[in-house]
C-alpha cells in the first residue's frame, strides 16, 4: 500500500496529464484528462528519464538543482519545459511531482501533473518583448484597440487607445494593461453601466 498524503494537494488544480516514474525517474506510465491531451506523451517518452527529452530551456546547472530535489524525495512544483511536439509546434509544460514511498517507507519513484502552459507564456512573451510589427500596424490605426487574452485582461493597447485614455475619464478607454477589461465593463456605474454591460456580454 503507498502512501497518498499529499497527493490530493497536487491534483487540487487543474492538469492535462499524470503520471509515474520509477525509482530511476524513469517514466513508466502516463494518461491524459481528456482523450486529446496527447501532446506531453508522445511516442519513445516512457523508459526516459524527463532530462533524456529533447527540452531545450533547462541548463545544466537547472537540471543539477531538480536532480538533487529528487535525491533529497522533495515534492517539486511548477517546474517549466519547452520542447517540440511531434507536429513541431513548441510546447511550454509545467510538472508537479511527489515522492513515492510503500508501507515500509521504501522510495518507489515519483507521480505528479502536467498542466500545459502554451498559451500562457505567449500572452506574457507578447506583454514583455511585444512583436514591433504587430504593434507598428495597430498603432498606425485611427481606433482605440486593446488585446485582450481570454479572460480579459489587457496585453496591449495602441496610441489610439493610449490617447483616447488620456484625453477623456469616466471611460473603459483609460483600463491600462494588466488590467481585466470585462471586470471594468461590468463594474461602471452610473450612465455607462448598460453600456458597459453590453460591451462585456458582447465579448
């Protein structure tokens, strides 16, 4: 009988895949949430150890600290990979693991989540180093445009919508970015509450 404390704090969030590693951090066995959750498993992945993929935003000296993690039975979180898929699409992966141990307190490898984390670390490459030629074309538009990501928080905005923020109050128009537009919408009072309303449902 394994132990399962603490488990159950790993899988309280949501993840694509789980799965389990031998006593030589070797993969032995995974499955996705969702039938199309294919993408962290992919053919010649078990019987390799996570630092035999080919993953190339870990250094060295990033591996030495997560295999000393690992000697140590420390439960790691959070640890982010980038590797190509087998359709060569560039995949970002956050792992979340704990030690495994039988009734004798013997170590038996490790289990943990994987929760793909793609779209998130494009949102935040696009609101750190944003693509001066996408910025270029929205700046040169006479309207007030903001990016959103999906839950409406504002990546970017283009001088229309800069000067427009700076020229008028009591508008959506002056939500800087980080900001959730669709909460701002949602929230105003007085005459632009139906209309920011109408603005929120409609995106």
């Amino acid at each position: 009988i394994e132990r399962k404390t603490g488990f159950r704090g790993l899988i309280g969030v949501a993840f694509d895949w789980y799965w389990e590693q031998d006593e030589n951090y070797r993969f032995v066995s995974h499955r996705g949430v969702t039938d199309d959750a294919d993408g962290f498993a992919e053919e010649g992945f078990i019987g390799r150890a996570l630092w035999d993929l080919p993953i190339d935003n870990v250094s060295e000296a990033d591996w030495r600290t997560h295999r000393n993690q690992l000697e140590w039975r420390a439960v790691f979180r959070d640890l982010e990979i980038r590797r190509v898929d087998g359709a060569g699409k560039e995949r970002y992966l956050s792992l979340s693991g704990e030690p495994i141990f039988d009734d004798r307190n013997r170590f038996k490898g490790y289990r943990g989540i994987t929760r793909d984390i793609t779209d998130r670390k494009r949102a935040e490459a696009l609101t750190q180093e944003p693509h001066r030629f996408a910025r270029s074309i929205l700046d040169a538009l006479g309207t007030p445009i903001a990016v959103l990501d999906q839950a409406g928080v504002v990546l970017s905005a283009n001088q229309a919508w800069r000067t427009f923020a700076a020229t008028h109050t009591g508008t959506t128009a002056g939500v800087a970015a980080g900001a959730n537009y669709l909460a701002v919408c949602e929230h105003l009072g007085g005459t632009g509450q139906v209309d920011g309303m109408a603005v929120a449902a409609g995106i």
